[in-house]
C-alpha cells in the first residue's frame, strides 16, 4: 500500500535553497583559501628550517 | 535541543535566506578598502621589511577585524539603521540578516582576526586589532554615538588606528612615523563626518543620535568644521615636515589643505539654502579625495623607495 506521504522537517523554498548552495560555496572557498594562506605563512615562518631535524 | 529557532515566527522555521553578498555587505566593504589602503601604508613605512605573504597575511587579518567590526557595529545600530535613508538598505534593517546571525559572523571573524594577526605577526598588532575593535564597537557605538556630539571626535581614534595596528605588524613597535599617520585620519574624522552631518541633520535627529548640528547648532558645527580643517592642513604637512615624504608630497599636502581649508570656509560662511547643502557636499566628497591622494603619494613615494633599495 502507497500513501502520500509529506516529507518529514522543513522544505526549503528555491530561494532559501539557492542561498544556502551560495553560502556554502563562499564557505568553501574562504576555507580553502585560508588553508592555502596558512600553509604559505607556515612555509615563510619555518623557512628551510623544516628539514633541518635530527633524523 | 531546537536546531531552529521558531521563536521569532511561531510555526515558520526561520531559515536564512541571506546569499553571501549579504555578509560581504554586513563588513561595510567600503571602509575596509579605506583600511587596506591607509593600513597598507602603514605597512611599508616599517622600517624593517616585511616579507611579502606575511605582510599580505597581516593586511588581510586587519580587514577582516575592521570588517568584524562593522557587522559587531550594524547588529548594535540596526534600529538606527533602519530610520536613516542612508542605512536603511543594510542586511539588517531589510531582514535579509538576523540580529542574532550578524552578531554572531561579527564575533567570530573579530577572534579570529586577532588571533590570526597574533599567530601571523605579532602580539603588539594583536592587541592593537582588538583594542581597535572594541573601541569601534563598545566605546564609539554602545556608548559615545548616541550619547554625546563628540562621538565622531573620539570615535574618530578607531578608523585612524589601521596604519599603526600594520605598522606595529612589521617592525613589532609604534613610532612617530605611525603616529603621524594616525593624526592624518584623527584630524580629517570630524570634517568629514560634520559636513555630511549638516545635510542630513533632519535624519540624525529623527534617529536620535546627537551629532553636533543637532545638539550645538550648524553654526557652531560649521566653526568647528573651519577649526578641524586648518589643524588637518598643518598635520597633512607633517610626513613632509618630518622627513618621511618627498617635497612633492610637501608641495601636494600643501595645495590640498589649501582646497579643504577654502571650501571649509565657503560651509562656514554660506548658511542658508540650498548653497549651503551643496558647500557642505562638496566639503564632504572633496575631504575623501584629500585623504586618497596623501595616502596615495605617501604610498607611492615608499614603494618607489622600496624599489630603488633604500
């Protein structure tokens, strides 16, 4: 037996469903960025010190 | 635990339909690339050079702290905000952003700021990016803005800080030479946001904010305005005066604050009509040339410096 069902939670409107895939991309970016700002800045802080351990 | 709050409108989830040019707006992106400039300029006039992604790393943490502050500042004043023609378009006042969403972005982007700058450069620049956003935000808007006409005065201290909070970034110090281009910016504060002040008074009044036409009168604001005006165009002097800046800069400070102190007086001497909204305008946009092209040929002068070795 099938019913008609109505999904459970909240159904977005395709504005609030536009605008959260555009936050998410911005979030995406800015952490992606960040991560490769924050491995350039560890690169220049250690400098060639980073292969100069003891083994 | 509710994931949503449905406190604000019982029976309708309250999701945001904010896209990200909202948040972007929420940092008042104008004023941070006033920050990035001023700031920028601060940067290279360090005596010790900075390297090149370390400096870019600082620049971007001090933007980000002064945009964490203007979202900090847009959640405090939105009710201002949504009474003035200005602000009324703001994220907030519109509903496109909550209070709630705006405190919170604002919060968390001005930590991370200082602690980035502290991790990046140093904890002196650190403490200078937070001290800058809490004068910006507890001193100037919770408190001076709307209690007393010398809001802008004193407040004036947190948009002149960025060049010293960068300068402090690279040399780990604050010297004459970041103090001098603090004054620049202290100075041109009050000008700049009177002139503007005497066209919109009917707003201000109305969103009760006690800026000086409001509270002392046009005539004792446009006084002021003449006063601040001759001060600015003797600190503007001052790189040049100080050895800092060429006597091209010396020559340009000069004739500039020449042009800002001439159209000071045409605001203090026309007093009626709608003469004396177009003397105030004009003050007002030519102010913002003004600081441009000192910073501009300060910025300049050090790069060429730079690039010639010394």
């Amino acid at each position: 037996m099938t019913t008609d069902r109505q999904p459970d939670g909240v159904v977005l409107t395709p504005e609030q469903s536009k605008s959260r895939r555009q936050r998410n991309i911005a979030i995406g970016l800015a952490v992606g960025f960040l991560v490769l700002l924050f491995y350039a800045v560890t690169i220049v802080k250690v400098g060639p010190g980073v292969l100069n351990r003891p083994l | 635990m509710a994931f949503i709050d449905e406190s604000r409108a019982p029976g309708l989830a309250a999701i945001s339909a904010a896209s990200p040019g909202d948040y972007l707006a929420l940092l008042k992106p104008r004023v941070m690339s006033l920050v990035i400039f001023t700031a920028l300029t601060g940067l290279l006039f360090a005596p010790r050079h900075i390297n090149p992604v370390i400096g870019f790393a600082s620049l971007l943490a001090i933007a980000v702290g002064a945009g964490a502050a203007g979202a900090l500042n847009m959640w405090y004043d939105a009710d201002i905000d949504a009474v003035m023609r200005r602000t009324r378009r703001r994220p907030i006042p519109t509903g496109r952003v909550t209070p709630r969403e705006a405190l919170a972005f604002g919060l968390t982007l001005a930590i991370f700021a200082v602690l980035t700058l502290g991790l990046v450069a140093n904890l002196l620049a650190a403490a200078l990016l937070a001290f800058t956003i809490f004068f910006y935000v507890v001193i100037y808007t919770m408190w001076l803005k709307r209690s007393t006409p010398q809001n802008i005065v004193i407040g004036g201290a947190a948009g002149a800080l960025p060049p010293v909070v960068a300068y402090a970034a690279a040399s780990g110090n604050v010297s004459l030479v970041a103090l001098i281009l603090f004054a620049i910016i202290f100075v041109w504060t009050p000008p700049h946001f009177w002139a503007l002040a005497l066209v919109r008074s009917a707003e201000y009044e109305r969103a009760g904010i006690p800026m000086m036409p409001n509270v002392k009168g046009a005539g004792r604001t446009r006084l002021e305005i003449l006063i601040y005006s001759i001060v600015l165009a003797l600190v503007g002097v001052l790189p040049f005066v100080c050895g800092l800046a060429s006597p091209l800069y010396g020559a340009l400070s000069v004739v500039l604050g020449a042009v800002f102190i001439g159209l000071a007086l045409n605001v203090y001497r026309v007093r009626s009509g709608e003469g004396a909204d177009t003397c105030a305008m004009r003050l007002f946009g030519f102010s913002i040339l003004y600081l441009f092209l000192l910073f501009a040929e300060l910025l300049g002068e050090r790069l060429l410096a730079l690039a010639a070795g010394s």
